[in-house]
C-alpha cells in the first residue's frame, strides 16, 4: 500500500506535469465516465497532497480527489519532467561525475518501489516512458501517442505530451471546495501540510488522550496523516516502544519523539522514493538498502530473523488486520 511518501512524489509530479494545462480526460475502464467528462477539457491549478490522499483542483472549482488504497497506482507516460528534488536525491547517490553536468543514475529498488513511472503499487511492466533525462530501467514500447490503454484504467488524463493513467483506487471522485476542506480537516496532520510545530502539539494531544494501543493511532489517518504498515512498524521500533501500550501511557516525550521522527522519515521519503528506515549506514550499506527492501528496514517483514539490535526473533502478529512487527525485547 502506498504510504504518504508516494502520494506527495504523485502530486509532485501533477504539478510538474499537468498544472496548468489542458487536459483531455476519459475513463476507458467506464466506472468514471461522468466525472471524467466534467473534467475533459479543464485546466488543472493546483495540488495538493494529504497523507494517502490526493486532491487535484480543476478550473472553476473542481476538485478531484484520489484515494490509492491498496491497489490503486498512477502510471506516468511521455515526456516526464522529474521533479528536481527525485533527480537529485538519486543523483547524489550516484557515482560522481567529475564535471558534474551529467545526470548520475539511480538506485532503482528491483520491487519498483521508487519507480519514476508507476507510483503505488508496483506496476512498472505497462508504461511507455520516453524521458528526456534518463529512462533507466523503463521499457520503451515504441512511439504510439498517446498510449494504449491497458488494463482497467479508471481515469486518464493526457495533456499534449504527458499521460497519467489511474488503476485500482480506493476512491476517485469530484468534490466541491467545500467537501474537499471537510475531507481534509477530518485528517490528521500530515507533516509536509501542516506547521510541524502544530502538529506535533495536535498528534501528541490526540494520542495521549486515547487508550488505542499506540500500534493502532498511528495508522488511524484521524489521528497521523500518511503513516502506513511499513512506517508504522519502523517508527515503533526506532522509539523502542512496544506497540500494545495504550496512547495515553506512552510518555509524553516518546509521542513527540514519534512525531519527530515521522517528519524526518517522510522527507527522506519523499526525497528517495523509498521507506528508507535506517540511518547511519555506510556508503556500502546505505547503497545496498537503497536498492534491496530487505536491507533498509529494522523490523519490517523480518518475522523470524534475528533483531540487528539484539539478536531476538522478530514478531509478526496482527493487528486491526495488518501485519505488525515488533523486536519483543527491544521495546519491551
Ligand atoms: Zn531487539
């Protein structure tokens, strides 16, 4: 499931790419026809990501909003103007280039994750991409324009040289203003949205009032906005905190330690197209968790293996229907 990182990389590359201009809108699949004709031949002008949710204002004050869910993807074809901030996170994990005009190559996850093209799930194989930085990675399936619809695609939009196809989402629907502002005030902060000052003051509030195990308020997007399965599991264990503990019994200090490092960990991100939940890597191991998701993670998907920390087998259970993982020891 996509977490708030993508989200925020989708809307990213919306403003890059389709802000501003025309676009022609259609809904091959047919579950969105009405709303895509409302859409057809408006201009996007604006933006705006909230934790797993994307909101996309048309003229004359027409919202889309977008919910991926669990399967729902955007896939980006034709000339893709990366966002600068991608191509130079991924440049500088690159070789150095002597003259430094050159785009250095990135990492690319092999499961996709910070695939440029598909954003959500994994879905890389569809996608005719023709870049003009880099198109690593990406298959080129000729020089049709625009590109044949495949599979069941809910929404597309296309402006003269970019299309963006929408599959599998949770929620995909036009609001007024008005509903957009009610969606987005039930939401709780989002670090890249909101003050981080005042949502710390808000998350801390909230989570110390409640008597949720701690494991469960941090996936409620009321209460944190964008935190998914993978950071849920990663911000526990790098607090050494034990998922059970209700919100209220989590010192005050812990709660804002999460909040801390939720905001860190959401940049990086952001900035890497990947849940990168370690730190202080060498260039070697930094460089091989880049590129493998069983190498950046403390806890996440290890069930059974021994805790880098302390040697401990790992725990998977779950919880509110996900898989949770916890070091028992480590946060005890
Ligand atoms: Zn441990």
């Amino acid at each position: 499931m996509p977490e708030g990182h993508s989200v925020h990389r989708i809307a990213r590359q919306f403003d890059r790419n389709f802000v501003g201009r025309p676009v022609t809108a259609s809904s091959p699949q047919g579950r969105f026809t009405e709303g895509a004709a409302v859409l057809d031949g408006r201009t996007p002008t604006e933006v705006r990501a909230v934790g797993k949710q994307m909101f996309l204002e048309f003229d004359h004050d027409i919202w889309l909003r977008v919910h991926l869910g669990m399967y729902g993807a955007w896939d980006f074809a034709g000339e893709i103007l990366v966002d600068p901030t991608i191509a130079s996170s991924n440049g500088r994990m690159g070789q150095t280039n002597q003259r430094g005009t050159q785009l250095e190559e990135p990492i690319l996850d092999s499961a996709g994750e910070n695939s440029l093209t598909s954003i959500g799930a994994p879905r890389r194989a569809r996608v005719h991409v023709r870049m003009s930085e880099q198109t690593t990675g990406l298959a080129d399936e000729g020089d049709q324009w625009p590109p044949p619809v495949v599979g069941q695609v809910r929404l597309r939009l296309l402006t003269d040289v970019t299309c963006a196809d929408l599959r599998g989402p949770t929620a995909c629907e036009l609001q007024t203003p008005e509903e957009v502002a009610a969606t987005i005030a039930k939401l709780g902060p989002d670090p890249l949205v909101d003050d981080v000052s005042e949502g710390e003051e808000r998350f801390t509030s909230v989570v110390r009032r409640k008597p949720t195990p701690i494991g469960l308020l941090l996936m409620d997007q009321n209460v944190v906005s964008g935190i998914g399965n993978v950071y849920r599991a990663e911000l526990l264990y790098r607090a050494r905190q034990n998922p059970h503990t209700p919100g209220r019994d989590v010192p005050e200090e812990v709660v804002r330690g999460i909040w801390r490092d939720w905001v860190r960990l959401l940049s990086i991100g952001v900035e890497t197209g990947q849940m990168m939940t370690m730190d202080d890597l060498d260039p070697d191991a930094y460089r091989k968790a880049m590129a493998s998701r069983d190498d950046r993670h403390w806890v996440y998907h290890r069930a059974g293996l021994p805790c880098r920390v302390c040697g401990t087998e790992i725990v998977v259970e779950e919880a509110a229907g996900r898989k949770l993982y916890w070091c028992p020891s480590c946060q005890r």
